[in-house]
C-alpha cells in the first residue's frame, strides 16, 4: 500500500531521484531522429516513433540504479496520438525493466470524471467484461483545486491496486506564489492548506515506513517552504521538481527528507536526458552521459542525505 | 481574436449551449457497441472504435442547431491510446462540420510544460521544419493553481491563433467550496482572486463582443456565485457545467448571461448522450433523441436568456 513499493526501491538503489521523461524532439540525437523518421516519417507518428526509441535507451541506461522514471504527458500530448502510444510504450518498458512509474499529468476533475482518469492511469477499464489498463501506471500527479471529491476515487484505487498520488502544494514556478503562497483568513497559507488536505486524505493509507498514498509536490526552488512542510506534514511522502536545471541545489533539495533519508524523491529531467551535450561526448553515447549524469545527481544528493547513502 | 468565433456561433444558432461528449461505453447502443467490437476487437481498441462511432452520429445530429461539443479528456483516455486517437478524430469531424471545440482537459503545469500543453491542443508542433496540430481544438479547459507562468504560453497562441481557454473559477461539484470558498485575507474568497486572475490574464485579449481569450468555468450548480462573477467579471465569458443531471436548472443557469444574452455557454453531457435512455426510444434512435433533448435544453435556457431567443 501507499508509496511501500517505491521507497523498498529507493533504499535498494541507496538513490532517492527519479528521471524525468520529458523528450522534446529537440533533445533527440540526429542518428536517433532520422532512423526514426525513415521507419515512419517525417511528421508526428515519426517524431513519436523517435521518442520512443530514446526513452527506450535512456531506461535500458538507468534502470539498475535509479528506482523511477517520470513522463511529463503533455510532451507526448504535444505529438497528438502517436505521441500518446509512445507514453504508453513507455510505460510499460519501464515496468518490464523494474521501474517505478509517477504520470505526471496533473490531472484533476469533478468525481465522476476523476474516476474515469483513475481508471486511465491507476486503475483499469471494462470492456465486454473483461478489464483492461489503459497506461497501467504507479502513480498520478494531481491538482487538488476541486476538493475531496475529486482525490477520493483515486485514493480508493490506491489503496486496492497499491499505488499512489501526488497532490500539487507548492509548485517549482516563479509564480507559483501568487496563488499558493496567498494567506487565508486563519493565518495559513494556500499551499500550507492544500499539504493539510494532503495528510487528510491520506490518512488512511499510510504505509510500512510511514507514509501514504497521497503524496505532495514541492519544489526544489523553494527549500524554506520544503523544510516548513516536511516537519508539518510526516505522512506525506514529496515529489521534488525543481533540482538542476531549474536552480535548486542538493542542499536544498536535502530539507525535504526525515531523519531516516526517506520521505522524498527529487526529479531532474532536461540534465539527464541532454546530458550528453553538456558533457560534450559524441551523441551516440547519450545514454551513457544520462547514465554518468544520473550517478553524480545520486551522489549530490546522498552526499546531504547521508542515511540513504550505501 | 478571443471567443468571437464561438460567440458568433451562439448568437447564429440562437442557443448558448455546448454538448459535452464524455461517452462512457455504457452509454453507446448495444448495436453500435457489438458493430464496432467485430470490427476491431472486443478491447480498447473495439471500445474506442464504439465510441467514435457513437460520437460522429451525435454530431451530425446536432451540429446545424448547437455550436459546439466538449469532449471531456479523461473519458478517451481510460480507453488508453487508442481512446485518445478517438478523441482526436472526434475534434477533426466536429470541426469539419463547423462546431467549435472545447477540449475538456483541465491542463496545467509550469510554464515550460505547459507550452507543450499549448502546442499539443490549441497550436502546432514543428517536426522536421513543418508544423502539425497535435488535436487542433478550439479551446482548452485549464487550471490555474500554477499562477501566471502556466497561463502566458496559452494567451500567447490564443491572441496568434483566434483560439480560447477556460480558467477553474467554482466547479460545480459537491465539495468545490473545501478550497475555493475559503476567505484570502483581504476578505475575497479564492474562487474571486481566481477569477480576477482571470480578468487580468484576458485584459488584452478583448474581441468584438467584450469578451477575452481568458474565460472561466463556474458551476451551475451554484447560482449566486454565477451571478456574482457575472456582475464582477465583465470580460470574462463562462463556460457552466453541471445544468440537468447535476442538478442546475435554467432559472439559475441564467444569470451567468449578460444583458444581451451573450457571456456564457451551457453544457450539458449525460442528459444528451443518454436521451434516448430517459426517453424510452428505440436505441437505433439514439441520435434523434440526443437532438431533441438539444432543442428542450435551448428552449429552456433561452426562454430565461430572452435576448438570444430566435
């Protein structure tokens, strides 16, 4: 139940990061792109068909020492259908290879529809009486902005299917303040409210090492607010966007873990996925940049959060 | 620029209502259901081959006398890709006759990300030097809880493109109040500072009518608010879920119109999919149902909204 399986892994790998499968086309290797559109064309079914071909790579690179990968839905939404199939194929090629996999969708909805995205990413749909998964997926990025009614059908699917949520409290954007950060009458703030709600509707979820199935976003850009919730909220297990490329450092990163070196995971997607060109190495070896890239983010961040460290 | 392509479309048809196609497979006829399973499969693929059938009969039932449909995301994508590819070929045959398109997907991410949401529904991505429209809708449901950074890409290509996108104000669901009615602490609820967000974002966005880009979604099943967003919002054109099988009546309903009966449209999704249920007609008369509850749901609306009566 709750987030069990993903931190049994964490603590396997001695690695609390997970990699962000957001792939412009333009991060795409040329060798990779123009086999790719000589196999399906120069348009988005072929565009899509590159993506996967690099996702495959970047997983088939990573997944001994990383627990999860993260793909962002709207960089295959951007690829229409075609896109959409390599999310899918994506997917399940990170389950196949061990990977825990967090959609990060952000979806949310009125209950009745939130169910039917339930059934989407978490859970599964009938047809003709049998039932089938639509993406099969671990986890679910959420926006809580409708209330109760909209995380209660993905709760009740967590706890039956043994995944989890993570429910957007305090964004990794310039102006994630001007709402979240916004004061209510009783003196808390918004995002302060939305991590409340969070241990609310996880309440009953929570897992052997303590933490349930409704997790939170908190970015990395705001270590202040992520030290301030990690002693208010200790059941709430956070997604930490935000690290590298967007400017927030290890040592920030390193306040949103407890004292056991759990209760967080930190993403980092464009520097492992163009780790290559920063390296400077020839393309061909992306994966391997991804792969160098992926161990010195693990050591940054282990070098802080010592009790993971192996 | 802005909603004047939808508004002109309103006042032709003289009916401020869209129909929102969330088809769940239990609401397509047996012997549309059976057709499309023997033709592709009694899975996803079949399931989503039942659906685009189901919603290609709706539209050509109703596209001459309602101006648009709202396919809801999440109900395409528990059928997985294949429901997504359903869903893109719902939106290029609503276009083809002449309905606008709302996508119904509640998007919302930072601003990086969500250009890739932008491109994906409302613009084009760039593949190999030409440009493709990922779904090419019209308009896009989004949430604002990210603040400005998640919103600039999508007025960006709403003011290039004539396209529009509805803001979360007050959903209509049962516990939309949790967050949304909380009090700030300069006294204004938060569904309020959202929807002046709203104002702000669409300030220089204002079309033909007086109404931007940025409009927002408040519920019809919570009259007082929509009149208070109408006196307070003048810009700001609403789309109201939640009229007929929610709970909205049409008295209510109307005071999200201003004095010319423009300024908002109506949807309603169950009670049109599913008329031929309520009605007790043969299922073969699925469609002539569905366009007869179109005309009763016009009819009632306007005769509360009487300056759009035809």
């Amino acid at each position: 139940m709750s987030f069990d399986r993903l931190i049994a892994k964490i603590i396997e790998t001695g690695n609390p990061t997970v990699v962000g499968l957001d792939p412009k086309l333009d991060y795409v290797p040329d060798f990779i792109k123009e086999k790719a559109f000589e196999e399906k064309g120069r348009d988005l079914k072929g565009a899509a068909n590159a993506l996967w071909h690099f996702n495959k790579a970047l997983i088939d690179a990573v997944c001994d020492i990383v627990p999860a990968v993260k793909p962002q839905a709207a960089y295959y939404e951007m690829y229409g259908w075609h896109g959409v199939k390599t999310l899918y194929k994506t997917i399940e090629y990170a389950k196949e290879k061990g990977m825990f996999v967090i959609v990060d969708g952000k979806r949310n909805d009125i209950g009745a529809t939130m169910e039917a995205y339930t059934n989407a990413y978490l859970g599964s749909t009938a047809v003709d009486g049998k039932t089938f998964e639509g993406f099969g997926a671990d986890a679910l990025t959420v926006n809580g902005y409708l209330g109760t009614d909209g995380i209660a059908p993905l709760t009740a699917v967590c706890k039956e299917n043994d995944k989890g949520i993570f429910v957007l409290v305090k964004t990794s954007n310039k102006s994630s303040g001007e709402l979240q950060d916004r004061k209510l009458d009783d003196g808390k703030t918004i995002y302060e409210t939305m991590g409340d709600m969070c241990e609310s509707w996880g309440a009953d979820t929570i897992g052997k090492y303590g933490y349930s199935a409704v997790g939170a976003v908190v970015g990395a850009t705001y270590p202040e607010q992520l030290a301030e919730m990690r002693a208010k909220l200790p059941h709430t297990f956070f997604l930490v966007p935000g690290y590298g490329a967007q400017g927030g450092g290890a040592e920030g990163v390193a306040k949103a873990f407890d004292e056991k070196g759990l209760g967080a995971i930190v993403n980092s997607s464009r520097a492992v996925m163009c780790a290559y060109q920063k390296e400077g190495c020839d393309p061909k070896d992306f994966a391997g940049a991804a792969r160098r890239e992926c161990i010195r983010m693990r050591e940054d961040i282990t070098s802080f959060v010592t009790a993971l460290k192996k």
